[in-house]
C-alpha cells in the first residue's frame, strides 16, 4: 500500500467519515505563490475567508503573515478569534447590517468594499455616529463576462453585486462627509475562472476609472482584485498559474496603488479531501448507485452548481470497472456526489477520497437532515491534528429552546 493510501484509511479509521482532510503545508505553498508573484509590488494577499474558515487554518494564514477577506460580522469574529488583524481584512457583501457595520469599525478594519449607493450613506452614518474613520472603496461591476458556471459569476450587470462604473465614478465626487475616507476600488468577477483575459480587461477597466478619479482629485490607494482564479478540478482543465493571474493584475495595476487579491479557491481547494465510507451498494434500474456516508450537507458543490470532483476509492479493488452513480445518505434526489463515474469495484465499509473539496466544501456544508457536520483534520509537517471534533446531536440541538423529554 502506498504511503498515501495507508496515511488515509489510517485517518479514516483513526477520526471515523466523513472527515476533512487539509494539507496545510500545500496551502502555505500556495500562499508563498501568490507572495512571490507580487514581488516588490506593494500588495496584502487577502485570503477570502468564505472558502474555508476553519480557525486553525486562518489562524496559520494570519501566522504566515495573510490579511483576510470577510463577507459578514461571524467571519470578521473568527478572523480576529484566530489572531487575525482587522486592519489587514476587508470586508465585502451586499447585505452589511448596521451591527455588523458597527462592529467592523470598531475592529478598525482596513477597507469597506460598499456595494451600493444606500450602504454607503448607512457606512456615512454610522461612521458619525461612532465618531469613527471608515475607509471605502465601492466594488465596481465591470461588466466582464466570464466563462464559469452562471451561479458563481458575478462581473455582469445583471449580477446583483456592486455598482456600475458609473455610479462608482459619482459617489467618489460627490462631497464627502467628514468620517468617510474613500481608500480603494474593488471588483471581483466570478470563481473558477480559467482563463486570464477577462481578469486583464476587469482591471483594464478599473485601472481606467482610477486615472479619471485621480485627474478629478480623488487618489484612491488600494486596487481590490477580488478572487476568482480557477483550479483543474476536471482532467485537462489548465488555469493559469498564480504567477500569470498576479502577473496580469500588476501589469494594470496604476501606478503608485496597493495591489489587494483576495484568494479562496485558488489557496485552498486543492489541499483538502472529503474522506468518506461506502454505506451500501445497490442496483436499480439500469443503474448501480455506490451510497456514501458523505452527503450533499457536507459538501454542496456538486447538488448547487453541478460541480465536478474526482473520486476514488481509496485502495482500488481488481476487478472489471463499471460506471455507477455516487451518491449520500439525504433524502434528496439531487444528493448526488459524481454522476457516471466509471470506478474499480466498491462494496461496504470501502473508503473512498472526493478531491479538491478544500473550498467551498466544509464552508457550504448544513446540518440538513439533522446531521453533524464532518470533522476536519490538518496535515502539516507529516503529522496529522484534528482540528474540528466531529459534531454530535447535543451540538445541533443547542439552540433549540424547546425542552428536551426527559
Ligand atoms: C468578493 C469576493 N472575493 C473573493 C472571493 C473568492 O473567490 P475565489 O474562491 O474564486 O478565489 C469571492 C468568492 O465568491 C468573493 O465574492
């Protein structure tokens, strides 16, 4: 048995499935990546915290020295729970409340990414009120069509996420209240893109508007790239390097501005794995369907967008391959984890490996069907660490203020 083999059925056995399992030591890699393809630039990698926010992992992030991107207060919380800093982190998403508003201003968090003219004047507000500096930058839709799956596209008009260059270039020139500071741009376009093109003419674009701005008197200094840059998840798919994404966002870069990019997939998705254990196996029709105790509440990808993961057993049976449906345990159709998969043969109690589930996979993961969600377990320097206990009922039944029969 190879030593990954036996390294996973040992973790497997050792933690029970379905189980994350995250080489921390790939994502420092991939951060490294991202740090030396900015070079000289001034730049603050921004790792986006929606991908995978386990504390452990942000906690190595903020060690290896990243900022974060945050989507709402409960991210910000973790950030700054794992030693994060605020004024390394910035803050996106349509729907800021006035709490999680507040609460990031108290933090001191480095850049607002405001997302329409209305939260703007609450941020103005607020920011009064609290007698407090909140720097801006307003995420800009550019209009890019990317190609990606239509639910993870964002760049387009029709997408509900920030404001058109336009009304971008109104709102920096109009008078400015007192605590409001406009400090950046931003834009992000889509995930799991695989081609540079349409990163370059998004920042081409924006690149344009800051010159107009900076002719008019409004010097912004940070330039927010957003995310978004592919991994191969399917045989043949080739994204660009991270070297060529961050090569291409320097080369638009304006002169004189801070380069943010704010990676989740592209950092994360390659180094974890969803181990799971085959329930059962069951002919139907005129289909085989492998049932894993993996379902889609633990990881979504492929029920939401139709997302593609390769799986494989983890030490392969001889034996003739055939296609089969896999499958979890939910009572949804749609709970199907690869569709048509020509495998070796499985039976009962087999392990098998989902791969590249490291974003977008425990992040999305739900207690549908009252489930305790996965536990998590790091690799780093050879030695595997738990470092998210598997939940129990008594987890998910916290909340619930019904009184529990005795
Ligand atoms: C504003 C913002 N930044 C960064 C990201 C991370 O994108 P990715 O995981 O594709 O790198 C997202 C993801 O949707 C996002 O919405």
């Amino acid at each position: 048995m190879s030593g990954e083999k036996a390294q996973l059925t040992a973790l497997a056995r050792r933690f029970g499935t379905p189980l994350y399992v995250y080489d921390f030591d790939l994502i420092r890699h991939n951060f490294e990546q991202y740090r030396r393809a900015a070079g000289t630039t001034d730049h603050l990698i921004c790792a986006a915290v929606k991908a995978n926010g386990n504390l452990a992992l942000l906690r190595r992030l903020a060690q290896w020295g990243s900022g974060f991107d945050v989507v709402s207060g409960g991210e910000l919380e973790r950030v700054l729970m794992a030693g994060g800093r605020a004024d390394r982190t910035v803050f996106s998403g349509v729907g800021k409340t006035r709490d999680e508003i507040d609460a990031a201003l108290r933090a001191g968090i480095l850049l607002f990414n405001v997302e329409s003219e209305a939260e703007l004047d609450l941020l103005a507000e607020r920011a009064a009120r609290l007698r407090l500096a909140a720097r801006f930058g307003l995420r800009v839709n550019p209009d890019i069509a990317a190609v990606t799956h239509p639910h993870i596209a964002t760049g387009l008009r029709q997408h509900k996420f920030g404001v058109t260059l336009a009304l971008a270039q109104k709102l920096y020139l109009r008078p400015r209240p007192r605590w409001l500071e406009p400090a950046g741009i931003s834009f992000h376009i889509g995930s799991q893109i695989l081609s540079l093109a349409p990163f370059a003419r998004a920042a081409a674009r924006v690149a344009q508007l800051t010159a107009r701005l900076a002719e008019r008197g409004v010097a912004l200094r940070y330039f927010d790239a957003g995310g978004g840059l592919g991994i191969a998840y399917r045989p043949g798919q080739r994204p660009p390097t991270i070297a060529a994404y961050v090569g291409a966002l320097r080369t638009a870069l304006p002169p004189g501005m801070s380069l943010l990019i704010e990676p989740g997939r592209s950092l994360v998705a390659a180094a974890g794995s969803l181990l799971t254990r085959v329930l059962y196996v069951k002919d139907s029709g005129r289909k085989r369907f492998v049932i894993a105790d993996a379902g889609s509440n633990d990881l979504l990808r492929p029920s939401l967008y139709d997302a593609y993961h390769d799986i494989q057993p983890v030490i392969p049976r001889r034996g003739a391959r055939r296609v089969v449906e896999i499958v979890g345990p939910i009572c949804e159709t749609g709970d199907v984890l690869g569709r048509e998969r020509r495998l070796p043969p499985l039976a009962a109690d087999d392990y098998m490996v989902i791969a590249d589930a490291g974003a977008y996979g425990f992040s999305l993961s739900s207690n549908y069907n009252a489930r305790p969600r996965a536990a998590e377990v790091a690799l780093e320097g050879g030695r595997a660490r738990l470092v998210r206990r598997r939940e129990t009922s008594s987890d998910l039944a916290a909340a619930d203020l019904a009184e529990p029969k005795k």
